[in-house]
C-alpha cells in the first residue's frame, strides 16, 4: 500500500472519531435506535421538543454529517430535527443480504421506527438525492397521514421519469458515471478510494465548505462495496404515487447547475402535480443545503412553518 494511502486512512480514522462532534455542538443527542430486521441506526436529534419537526434523508453514500450546515444552524432553535444514517451508512449497521436494502417496505419501516423513538409529531420529511427514493417509500407504505409535507433535494424521487437534457447527457459526465460505478464494485481500498474523490466533484457546482467536503469523503468510504451494490438496486419508479403526491404539500430544492434535475422532467412532475412547488437556487449544484446554506435554511423554514403549523394542530 502506498504510504500516502496510509496517511489517509490514519487521518480518516482520527476524523472519524470526531465527526459529531459539529452536531454536538448545537446540543444535538446521538442515539441508536433498532430498525427493521434489528438493524442499528445511528440518529442524531436537535431543537426544541415541541417545535416544528423534521426529519433529514440523506444520499448515497452520505450521512448525518451532511446537514451538519442546517443542524448547526438557527434552525436548531426553532425546529425539532431528526437525520439518520440511512443502512448501510455512516455510523449505522451494515447489513451482509442483499435484500435488506432492495426492500422499499424495509426503508419505510425504517423511517417509521425513528419517527416513533424520538416521538416526532406529523415531521416534513426531507429527502436529499437518494433519500427522496427512501421518502417516496414511507409514502408507499404509511401514506401521508402521519407527515405534514415532503421536501425533495437534488432530485424527483422516481415521481416522473428521468429526461435526458436536449442534445443527450453530457459525454464526459456520463463517462465519469461508468468508471464510478465500476470502482464502486471493488472490494478495494485504492478503488474506493478513487470512487471517492471522482465522486465529490458531482456534489455541487462550485467550491464547497472544506470542511464539508472532508466529512462527505470519509462518509463515502463508510459504505462496503456490497452494501453499494445492494444500495443502488433500490426501485426507482414511483410513478403510481404521483396522485398522492398531488394531494400533499411537497417542494423541491435544487440547484440550478445540477443535470440530476432536469428542467424537462420537473416541469412534467409540476404539471401532474399541482400542489408541488419548487425552488432553484442559481450557481447550485447537487447540494444547495451546503453550497448556500443561508438561502435554503430559509426557503426550508418557510416551508415547515407554512404546512407544520397548519396540519400538526
């Protein structure tokens, strides 16, 4: 192994023994709690008990850690937040059968059993690239009685068909997509590794928090090899619920700048889906909740006050 990679992994393994400690800072309390199948999930719980509720999804290969710029924020004072690394991920349990991840009655237990344990009351669910996937799975399962609306990040949750911006996807961006998703295969440490630094340039459209940045490298070799390649069987066609979907308060935030929400496609969704609104943040990319974190923070907290306090009572 190269001494360089050595280098890596002592730091990253010193970082990861402190990568709470942002939402620590904001009072947040770290818990475990068993999720379908006796899967352990590490949550992270902030803000006022009796305060508007909210629970965070995070994306593929990410955690916690990543809303770390909202957790950190005034948002703490004001909402009762809940993220949690999804299966396979961060800090919770990783298990070996395929099936635990390919399940969508599984995420959606998954999230049901968080909601319970930190009792979160009728929570806005906020889902970020592919945990609006794990969104659209609680719906599936548990309908929207239980929430008070559905936030949706860098992507449509399988709502509406994926359209390929005019002129077809950009050549370079879908060959970088190919090598990442054969490094992701690998069992080994330099191929995941790799994967990882191919990996970050995707998540937004201009220079990050350096520290933000650091924390999604070490979540993204958090998850095994054969976690990844369970992880990304999950179905992806969620068209059915689309009526529902139209009968809820539901906003999507994106970024201008990100090919995973293509104006084709989120017109078609708004068009099928009169009471979704959306929100484009300009010079964004994938991660607008950290690219520009002030501005979402706020279109966010409108969102909640408007449709919490409204159907919570």
């Amino acid at each position: 192994m190269k001494l360089v990679n050595l280098f890596r992994i002592i730091a990253m393994a010193c970082t990861l023994a402190i990568i709470q400690i942002p939402l620590a800072a904001a009072s947040a309390e770290t818990l475990y709690v068993e999720g379908e199948g006796g899967v352990p999930l590490a949550v992270t719980v902030t803000g006022p008990e009796d305060g508007p509720a909210i629970i965070f999804l995070h994306g593929l290969g990410m955690g916690t850690a990543s809303f770390t710029p909202q957790f950190e924020s005034s948002l703490a004072e004001r909402f009762r937040m809940v993220a949690f690394d999804l299966r396979g991920h961060g800090m919770s349990g990783k298990p070996w059968q395929a099936e635990a991840y390919t399940d969508p009655k599984i995420w959606a237990a998954d999230i049901e059993k968080v909601i319970k344990a930190t009792k979160l009351h009728r929570p806005v669910i906020v889902g970020w690239s592919y945990g609006t996937l794990v969104a659209a799975d609680y719906l599936r399962e548990y309908g929207r009685g239980n929430i008070s609306g559905l936030v949706m990040i860098g992507a449509l949750g399988g709502f509406i068909p994926f359209s390929p911006p005019a002129g077809g996807p950009d050549p370079e961006l879908l060959a970088q997509l190919m090598k990442l998703q054969e490094l992701r295969k690998s069992d080994a440490f330099e191929d995941q590794l790799a994967a990882v630094e191919l990996f970050m340039p995707m998540l937004t459209a201009n220079e990050p928090p350096a520290d933000w940045i650091e924390e999604a490298r070490i979540l993204g070799m958090m998850v095994p090899a054969y976690a990844q390649g369970a992880l990304r069987k999950h179905p992806s066609d969620n068209i059915d619920l689309v009526p529902l979907l139209g009968e809820m308060p539901a906003l999507i935030l994106h970024g201008s700048e990100d090919p995973s929400v293509s104006p084709a496609a989120l017109a078609a969704l708004l068009q099928s889906a009169p009471t979704v609104k959306s929100r484009a943040f300009e010079n964004a990319g994938h991660s607008p909740f950290a690219e520009q974190p002030d501005a979402f923070n706020d279109e966010l907290a409108k969102f909640v006050l408007a449709y919490w306090s409204a159907q919570a009572q």
